[in-house]
C-alpha cells in the first residue's frame, strides 16, 4: 500500500508538473509579444509623430504666414504614402488643419472641438479619436517656434481597423484579448468585436457587466481569475504611462487550466513571470518618458530647462507654496556679437554664459533659457536681498569673462530684472513679467546692472 500511494503521488505530481510547465509555456509564448505589440502598434506612431513635430522644416513653415498649402498637402500625402499613416499640420496662424488626405478643415470654435481642447491642457502630446466615417487613433503633438510661442499641432493618425486586424492575427495564435483603456475608463481599442469604436459609441469599462467599479477604479487588476458568461478568464494588466493608458490581458481558462492556476497562482515562478514582466514594461516606460520629458524640456544647446521645464519646475515650487525671486536676465548688445563675430561665437557666448549662470547657484535654485539671449532663474527665497546677491554675483563673473574665437576674443555684459513673490498666489508669467520691467529698467540706466521691483 505504501508502495502503491508512493506511485500515485509521483504520478500526480509529475501530472500536476506537467500542466503547470505548459501552462507556463505557453503563457510566456503569448506574454511575449506583447512588448512588441505595444512598440509597434502605440509607441512606433508616438515616435513618429514626436520625429514629426521636432522637423525644423515643418516649424519654420507653420511660422510663416504665406506658406505654399498645395505643396504642403503634397508633402503629406507623400508622407502618408511612405509610412502608411495619415499625417496632419494644425496651424494656430492660420487656424487650418491640413491633412495627408487632402482635405483641409478650418479650426473654428465650437466646431473642431479637439484642437481647442488640446490646445488648453498643460501636456504637450494628446491621443484622441477622430474622422467621422473612418475611425482613426491620433497622436498630437504641440508645436513651438524659436521663442517657444505656439505654432499649432502636428500629429499622425492609424486607422482602428488597422488595429483589429492585428489583434485578430494576435489572438488566433495566442487565444488573448486586448482592451486598451484611456484615463477616463473609456475602451479606445479592443480584439472584442462588441467593443469596437465606431462614430457613435466608444465603449467604457463601466459597461462591462465584470467591472467592479469601487475596486477597478483604486488598484490594477493582478492576475485574477474572472467568470464571465462564456468560461473563466485570467486577467492582467500593464500600464502604459506615457498615454496613461492601461492595457487588459484577457486569456480564458479551461475548466481544469482554471483549477490548475488556482493552486498555483502564489507559485513562486508564477509570481516572478508576472513581477517579471510589470518591471521590465515599468523599467521600458519610465525609461522612455524620461527621455521624452528631457527632450521636450531641455534646451539644446545649453543643456539648461527651456521655458517649458521652468513651467514644470515652477509648479514643483507652486505645490510647497515657497516664497521666491525671479531674476530675467539678458545678454546685452548679443545682436551685435552675432553680426561682428558670427553664429558659432554667439552660441558659445550662451553656453559660457549658461555655466556661469549654473555654477553660482545653490542646490534648491533653478536657471533656464527663457529664449533667445535671455534666461530666468527661480531662486527660493523669503527675501528680494539674496536674489539681488546671486544677482550681483553672476553679473561679475559673466562681466569678467572672455571667450576666445577663431578670430579674437568676445566680453560679453548683462543687464539683470528681479522681482519677489509667493508660488502659490502668482503665475510664474506673472512674477517674470514684474521681473522684465525691472530688467527695462536696467536696460534703461546703461545695461549691466541689476534692478529690483517688489511684489505687486
């Protein structure tokens, strides 16, 4: 008898064994390709429509006011023949939208909703739906001239039957559905046929008669195990945060691979296939956001924030609700540095000028190029003195500096505007435009000074 139940257990054991390897098999067989998934179909349009708005030549047409329409559509439809997405150029000059199609669509409110919706949020990148009669996912992305005032939107559109042809492919060879959910629990793509976008519906996950709305909406779901009508279903989510969207992995369980996952869920090579796999999407995301973050607020040629991350930066101070000053600086005469000494010289004039800048600062301070020749530093302070210090500072060692060219060397002034405020009352345009009159007033008196206004 001891024999015999030896036997059965092995037996049971390696049966047990063998269903749970499988199921592991083929489970990372179906995982797998979801990366892939996620890069070719989301993120490969994002960073083509990212590629699309940081084109100098699309920039420098969409700040002028007489550029060439037709040759401009040419463009586009030649782009939308090569890559096989519809592109389009949203221009806030002549408040147009052109697109790879061919048509073009005036940008009137109360009738082209989502450009003035886009247009008033505080990112810089929007996936929305569009086309009436041909449901496409846009990707939007802002676009700024040299000054960083806002030129209009450049985007790329894929059509949602371009999606579900891929999703259908996907699930007949893995068995997964997909539903990809946007931060307002709204279904923007699925592999489920009732849960298709079209014109007139855009399904939610609270339609969904498994969705608890009281858990769903405060943790993710973590390989959980769902009765639905037509059978018993795992289901996993990863997070997409540069759309901050969620994409939900539906794989149904048959009776017995249902049972067997019960058991075996706390396994700990279940466990670290699933940790597994939200790290390396977390790792890739934040990874990836990062550098778009960086791109998107960092100013090429000095390295420092643009206006856009003195915005973000900004905010940061709004919530601790701190006291500081703001301090506009501009180069003086830098005009005529480009015209005697030329461009190259000019940039190293800003970058030199930039280091200087930096290195005179303490940890919690902040400096940017607010554009042009001119730089914005946000210094925390409870009073106007110490930003008239760091002032003082930087505008003595900028005026003791000499910057060698091929040529000869370059002395280069500042005059400096400071203006003291509270984060959490004021706009940082605000508090910098205070700052610019003073930096007038410097101007005013000779350059190379420093002056100072009080809070309004």
């Amino acid at each position: 008898m001891l024999s015999l139940g030896i036997v059965v257990f092995l037996a049971a054991y390696v049966a047990i064994s063998n269903v749970v390897a499988e199921q592991s098999r083929v489970q990372q067989q179906a995982i797998t390709p979801v990366y892939q998934l996620v890069r070719d179909e989301l993120l490969k349009p994002l960073y083509i429509a990212e590629t699309f708005a940081s084109s100098v030549d699309f920039t420098a047409l969409m700040d002028s006011p007489d550029f060439d329409e037709d040759k401009l559509l040419t463009r586009l439809r030649d782009m939308e023949r090569d890559l096989g997405l519809v592109f389009f150029v949203a221009s806030e000059l002549k408040r147009k939208q052109y697109m790879s199609t061919g048509q073009t669509l005036n940008l009137v409110a109360g009738e082209v909703s989502w450009y003035f919706e886009a247009k008033a949020r505080d990112n810089d990148f929007m996936a929305d739906l569009g086309q009436v009669g041909d449901v496409h996912l846009f990707f939007d992305v802002k676009v700024y001239g040299n000054n960083e005032e806002f030129l209009g939107y450049v985007g790329v559109g894929k059509r949602i039957q371009q999606f579900l042809d891929t999703f259908n492919q996907y699930k007949s060879r893995y068995g997964y559905d997909f539903l990809f959910v946007n931060e307002k629990n709204q279904i923007i793509l699925s592999s489920l046929p009732d849960l298709v976008v079209t014109d007139a519906y855009v399904p939610t996950l609270e339609s969904l008669n498994w969705f608890d709305e009281e858990t769903t909406s405060q943790r993710r779901y973590d390989s959980e195990i769902l009765e639905l009508e037509d059978g018993e279903y795992l289901i996993s989510e990863i997070g997409i945060e540069e759309l901050d969207w969620r994409l939900l992995l539906l794989a149904p369980l048959e009776a017995r691979q249902a049972q067997v996952t019960r058991s075996f869920l706390a396994n700990a090579f279940a466990a670290a296939l699933f940790v597994l796999l939200a790290a390396a999407i977390g790792v890739f995301m934040v990874l990836y956001k990062r550098s778009i973050d960086r791109k998107a607020e960092e100013d090429v040629l000095t390295g420092l924030p643009n206006r856009a991350g003195l915005e973000r930066r900004f905010g940061q101070l709004q919530k601790a609700g701190v006291e500081l000053c703001a301090i506009i600086i501009d180069l003086d005469h830098f005009k005529m540095v480009n015209d005697v000494h030329g461009h190259d010289a000019g940039d190293r004039v800003l970058k030199a000028a930039a280091t200087i800048f930096k290195r005179g600062l303490r940890e919690a301070d902040i400096v940017g190029r607010w554009g042009g020749e001119e730089f914005v530093m946000l210094i925390p302070a409870r009073s106007i003195e110490l930003g008239r210090t760091i002032a003082e500072r930087a505008r003595h060692s900028l005026e003791c500096l000499s910057i060698e060219t091929q040529r000869d060397s370059v002395s280069v002034t500042a005059s400096f505007g400071i203006a003291f405020g509270s984060s959490s009352s004021e706009a940082l345009a605000e508090i910098v435009g205070r700052a610019d009159r003073a930096l007038y007033q410097a101007k005013g008196e000779g350059r190379n000074l420093v002056r100072l206004t009080q809070a309004a």
